[in-house]
C-alpha cells in the first residue's frame, strides 16, 4: 500500500471508532477484509489510528474536524508534512482537499483542553488530581507507551532473561521501577515466537503494574480478587512461598490464566464466587478494581473518548462495594490492597478515605501514586490492615 492508501485506511476506521465501535475490533476488520495489505501496511495503519486517538482533539482541532479524514489531516500538518501530497484523490487515496481544508489554525490558540487531548469536563478532575503536573503528564500521554516484560524471576534473573531474548533479535534494557521489568527497545514484534516467552521466562506488563505488586506486603495465602487476565496473579506467583488465588465476577477474562500460569510454572488457582467463599480468608486481597482506565490512556486511547461523569460516579460506586466486599474475605491481622490504573483521586485516596472512614476496623499502612511521569501507566496502590484481632 502507498502511503495516501493508508492514510485513507485509517480515515475509515476512524470513523468507525468515533462512531462508537472498540478500534481493536475495527482494526481486525479492516485487516480481515483487506487481505492484499502485508504486515507493514497493518502496523502503520494501526499507528496512524492509535496516534490519532492519542490526540483526537488537537488532531481534529488541526484539521478542522472531529471526524477520521479531520484528525488524519491534523496528523499531517503536526508532523510538519504537506497533506495535499496524500490527499490527491487518485486511486486509494483521500479526495482532494476542499477549500475550506486548506485553512490552517495554530494549535497554540487552542483552549487548554484540546491542547491537553482531554474532554473538557475532565480538566477540572485531572487539575485536582495531579496540579502542576498536568501538562507533563499530557505530554507524555500524547504518545505510545514502551514496551514492557516481566522477568519471571522463579525461573530465571533479569540479566539472564535479557540475554536469552537477545539471542532471538529483541535487544531490553532494565528498568529501574520495579527489579522485574525490562523495556523493549528493538523488536517487539518478535515477542510472542521467542524462546523466552514460549518457556514462560517472560510476560508483557507495565512496568507501573509490576511496581504495585512489589509494593504489596509478604503473605501465604493471597487472593487477587479483580484477576482480569491474572497479569498480577502470574507475578505474585513468581514470589513463591506462597499460595495465589485468582478470582473475577467475569471468569472468561480467566479463561487463558491456567495456560499462562503452566507456561510459567505458576501455582495460581483460579476460583467462583462460591470457592472464594470456601477458601477465606486470605492474608492478602488485592483489589485491582474496575476504573476509569485513565493512566492507561496511552495504550487504550479510545476509551478516553468514551468516558463521561456518569460512568466515572458508576465506577467509583462499583469500587467502593468491591472494597467492601473484599474485606470481608481478609484474616484478622490480614491486608486488603485496593488498585486502581486511574490518574483520578477520586477513585484512589478518596476512596480509600471514603473506606476507612465508614471501616474503623481497618487502617492505612501505606499508598502510593505511579505517574506516566515514572516511565510507565499511571496507577495507584493503597495497603490496608486489619485492627480487630476478633475477626
């Protein structure tokens, strides 16, 4: 595919997303009806879409529209290129531009919102949340997130691991957040057919998800309560000495755990609501809970654009019934940790405070805040204790 080809690819899958539809979805669509495109033409559009989400508003402010053809030619114009070159309506190519597209504006007299890439109504929240570190943050969220690994280090160390993914051409380097992760920063693709992820050596996580499970306390028995796909349930494993539970009120997203966790030789035990019940308590619940998603804009851009303050005060009720929910499963002298991947206090220490206050059986031992300013997502980590030994 020319280049104008697939400016006009992602033009329309674009549309689709703005029109409501998931873009991974779109994006395997597209690829499915359009099998004459190589692995190269698959990327680089998939990259014109997520930049393009990454920065809708001042892509769309850029290019005069809130629609696919409006944001591809702000992406243009941002990266300094001439857009009548791609947009000559010739055979795959966009159609011409019209008069009125070739009116340019600056970006710099955008309001702080769209220069920012967030909806309006969130700027008030995001102020609140992170104060001067606002516009950084945007900054850094503008673009795609590095590529992570767990190093599973029941089996192998992290100098090791990166030796063994160097020899099938993916060259990492370490990372200082957590003394689990390595960063890609050549080959990523070459992943998923290397000897270290086949033999279980590594997993892809953030390396901001890999630093909340260091930052959690030693336990026999844990349960990770909100699994998911079980990323921290795989990592608490690697800990050994310990007994991990794996548990989510949707157990297809489990459903490649028990693969995961033999490819790792991780002892993780996925359970119903019902064997929850029997198991417990536990010394450690962590609580990973539904969120905003927020400090992991960057690889899910589109759900920026889906987020309201209806479903953010919905989330944040959704966190305070999983908290309660999970203390009740906790061992007297226990410790309940509650997580989020939201830059938003008011699903983090707002809700903690909000527990504690209503919970004067529980206390805060710790908490802590990881910004896309560390390197990797934004996340939040709170660790509480138990102080009614009678429970």
């Amino acid at each position: 595919m020319k280049p104008a080809a697939r400016i006009a690819a992602a033009i329309d899958v674009l549309d689709a997303v703005i029109a409501g539809e998931a873009a991974e979805k779109v994006l395997t669509s597209w690829a499915r009806r359009n099998r004459y495109a190589g692995s190269g033409d698959r990327a680089t559009v998939r990259d014109h879409v997520f930049d393009a989400l990454r920065r809708r508003r001042s892509y769309g402010w850029l290019g005069g529209a809130d629609s696919g053809r409006g944001l591809m030619l702000g992406a243009l114009r941002a990266l300094g290129s001439d857009p009548a070159e791609f947009f000559t309506g010739e055979k795959y190519a966009p159609a011409q531009l019209t008069v009125s597209e070739r009116c340019t504006r600056e970006l710099s007299t955008a309001p702080r919102a769209v220069r920012l890439d967030f909806p309006d109504w969130m700027i008030p929240e995001l102020t609140t949340s992170m104060g001067h570190d606002l516009e950084a943050v945007a900054l850094v969220m503008q673009h795609r997130a590095p590529v992570f690994l767990r190093v599973n280090t029941a089996r192998v160390d992290r100098a090791e691991a990166a030796r063994r993914l160097a020899a099938d051409g993916i060259v990492t380097k370490p990372v200082n957040l957590s003394h689990t992760a390595l960063e890609i920063t050549d080959g990523p693709r070459k992943l998923r057919h290397s000897d270290a992820y086949r033999d279980g050596l590594v997993e892809p996580q953030d390396v901001a998800s890999q630093a909340v499970v260091d930052f959690l306390p030693k336990a026999s028995r844990i349960l990770d309560y909100c699994a998911g796909g079980g990323g921290k349930s795989l990592a608490l494993a690697a800990r050994r000495g310990c007994k991990v539970y794996a548990h989510d009120v949707d157990p297809v997203r489990m459903r490649d755990l028990p693969v995961r966790a033999a490819r790792a030789d991780a002892d993780v035990a996925p359970l119903d609501a019902a064997g929850v019940k029997r198991a417990a308590p536990f010394d450690l619940v962590l609580c990973d809970a539904p969120c905003s998603g927020s400090g992991s804009w960057r690889r899910s851009p589109d759900a920026k654009w889906r987020l309201d303050q209806d479903r953010l005060t919905e989330l944040m009720r959704l966190q305070a019934g999983i908290l309660a929910q999970a203390s009740n499963l906790v061992s007297a002298g226990g410790y309940l940790a509650f997580a989020t991947c939201s830059l938003l206090h008011c699903e983090n220490r707002d809700n903690t405070a909000k527990f504690l206050a209503a919970h004067t059986c529980w206390k805060l031992v710790t908490e802590h805040s990881f910004s896309p300013l560390d390197g990797g997502d934004g996340f939040y980590v709170a660790v509480l204790t138990r102080i009614d030994q009678h429970a």
